[in-house]
C-alpha cells in the first residue's frame, strides 16, 4: 500500500511566488508616494476613517476567490500579483498595530515589513528545494500541463514538459503510461483562431529565438547588465552621499572631505543599501562568467541580481528617495519579466535537446 500524499507540490511555485512578492513591494511603495504627494489623505468623515489595509484584505479575498473558483495557469497568475499587492498593502500598515499610539510613521516598520518579505520568500523556496520529486508530484504537474489542452490550446513545449513529467514517474505506471500514451498519438487542434494575446506571444517566442542564435547577443545581455550595474553603484553613491546637498557644496573643493565624513557617519539604512548593490553586483558578474558556459544560468544569476534590487536595494532606497526608487522599481520590474521570459524560452530549449 503507496502512504498517501496530502501536499503535492507544483512545479510553477516559485514563478508565482515571485509575482506575489513583487507585487506586494511595489504597493508598498506606490502607496507610501502616493500619500506623500498627496498630504496622507483619509477616507471617511465624522471621526471615521477607511483605512487602506482594509483594501488590502480586500483584494487578498478576491486572490482567494480566484484560485478556487477558476482553473488555469492565467487564473493562478492574477491571483498572485492581487493577492499580492493585496498583502503588500495590509502590511504597509504595520506601524499602527505594534505601537500603543498606532503611529503609521514608526521607524523600524520598513524593517519588519522588508523581514516579512524575506522570510515568506525563504519559507516557499524550502518547499520548492527538494532533490527529488514524488511520483505523485512529477503525474500531477504533467496534467496541469495537459489542463491547458482544454482550457486553451496544448502548444508543442507544454507537450514535452508533460512528457517529460510523465517520463519521471515509476516505470510501469498505467496511469502515466495511458496519459503518455494519448499525448503522443493525439494530434491537439489548436483554435481556428488564435487570440491576439496568443499572436502576439508566439511572435515575441519566434523573435527571441531568432536573435538568441545571432552571434551578438550573448555581449548584448553582458553589456546591458554590466551597465545597469554601474549606473546602479553610481545612483546608490549619489544617493547615500550627495542627496540634500546643494550645488554650491556639491561643487566645492571641500566636497572629498565632507564625504568623508558622510562615510563615518552613515546608518543602518545607507550600510544596507550599500550591500544589497553589492550583492546585487555580484550576482550580474557570476552572471556575467557563467554566460560562456551555460546561458540559462547566467540569465539566472542576473535574476537574483534584480530580484536583490527589487526586494532590498528598493527598499532601502525608497526609505531616502521615493520618486527615483519609484522608477527603479518599475524598471526592475520589467527587466524581471523579461528575465523570466528569457528563462523559460532556454530551460524549453534545453528541454527540447534531451
């Protein structure tokens, strides 16, 4: 008798973890300069006041009627990014529930709110950190894959990351034998006519995989990292040492001493920041030598370089200077996206070589 498995775990996780996590900063942080240029507005009247971590549990109930209500990878998608900035919006109130005079202001907030964040990123990736998968987990995610068959349409790599699934579950099986089977043999009819959203989507497929084989690329993604990283170290320098100085005192010959001084004055904050973009520095030149060897690791190590940015280098740069860490953040964000897709298009690559 097979002891019967209760938590199954899904190979997709870490890609809508990380979808929760980056939509929980960015609220946090559009909503924190959104009251800053607005003068900390309140809704409600007559001694009430509608506070947003009510929104928050808001948009956390609709993540969660989502994932039950509805199938598909699309629907698991939306419900992480509300659920959350749903999440990142409850939290930014933190201060007014460990302190006896509810102060929204209360210093060590950012902190906690950025711990929060860190331990939820590091408890999800230990469940995700198994060597080995169960037969159970290797059948269950091949028919997650086979769902989008009739949800969507089965495209040729959702097909082979099914069969490869199907390949790593015990030899003999019936069930995957029967599921392996009619993958297969049966020709999947893709829709007569193809969304715009899936148009699009395999026409940005069919560009990456054209210019990932011109001879230039691989220097174009280590230039474009190497520069991002330079003009990282040298906003993180300018906003450590030169924010809140005027031009006169910027321009004066006196400036080497007062920074200087600055350096042997600097808090928790700027020591904080200066070591994320370190770290994330680091990241892109392990990317950087990793790029000759193995493409998808080195796009890897530039993802945790702007994962680092987004989760503490942004932080700790909002907590300074809100506009400018406002547009890091969408900038991260993007080049993340990216990143992803890049991702996945080499791991179905490496998947169609095997």
């Amino acid at each position: 008798m097979r002891r019967k498995q209760f938590f199954v775990r899904n190979f997709d996780a870490g890609v809508y973890l990380e979808s929760f996590l980056v939509a929980a900063v960015a609220a946090v942080l559009v909503i924190r300069l959104f009251l800053e240029l607005t003068g900390y507005p309140q809704i409600g009247g007559g001694g009430l006041h509608i506070a947003h971590m009510l929104w928050g549990g808001l948009l956390m109930l609709a993540s969660i009627i989502v994932l039950l209500s509805f199938l598909g990878k699309w629907a698991m998608q939306l419900a992480a990014v509300a659920g959350g900035a749903g999440f990142g919006t409850f939290i930014d109130e933190v201060g007014k529930f460990v302190t006896s005079d509810n102060d929204y202001f209360f210093q060590p907030a950012v902190a906690m709110i950025y711990v929060t964040f860190i331990l939820i990123f590091i408890v999800i990736r230990a469940f995700q950190r198994g060597t080995t998968y169960t037969r159970e987990e290797y059948l269950a995610n091949a028919l997650r894959e086979i769902e989008e068959a009739a949800l969507h349409d089965l495209d040729a790599e959702e097909r082979k990351r099914a069969l490869l699934y199907l390949e790593k579950t015990t030899p003999g099986d019936a069930f995957a034998v029967s599921l392996r089977e009619a993958l297969t043999e049966t020709d999947f009819i893709a829709l007569s006519k193809p969304r715009l959203l899936d148009r699009i989507k395999n026409l940005i497929k069919s560009f990456y995989h054209y210019v990932a084989r011109l001879w230039w690329f691989p220097f174009f993604v280590i230039g474009f990292f190497i520069v991002q990283l330079i003009l990282k170290l040298i906003y993180a320098f300018v906003l450590i040492f030169f924010v809140g100085l005027g031009w006169n005192e910027i321009l004066d010959w006196q400036i080497v001493g007062r920074t200087a001084e600055r350096m042997r004055n600097l808090g928790f904050v700027d020591w904080a920041q200066i070591a994320s973009s370190l770290l994330s520095g680091a990241f892109v030149l392990w990317g950087v030598m990793r790029m000759r060897r193995s493409r998808l690791a080195s796009f890897r190590a530039f993802k945790r370089s702007v994962l680092v940015s987004i989760f503490l280098t942004q932080v700790f740069a909002f907590y300074q200077e809100q506009f400018s860490a406002l547009l890091g953040l969408f900038f991260n964000i993007a080049i993340l996206i990216a990143l992803q897709f890049v991702i996945d298009r080499e791991e179905s690559i490496g998947e169609t070589k095997k």
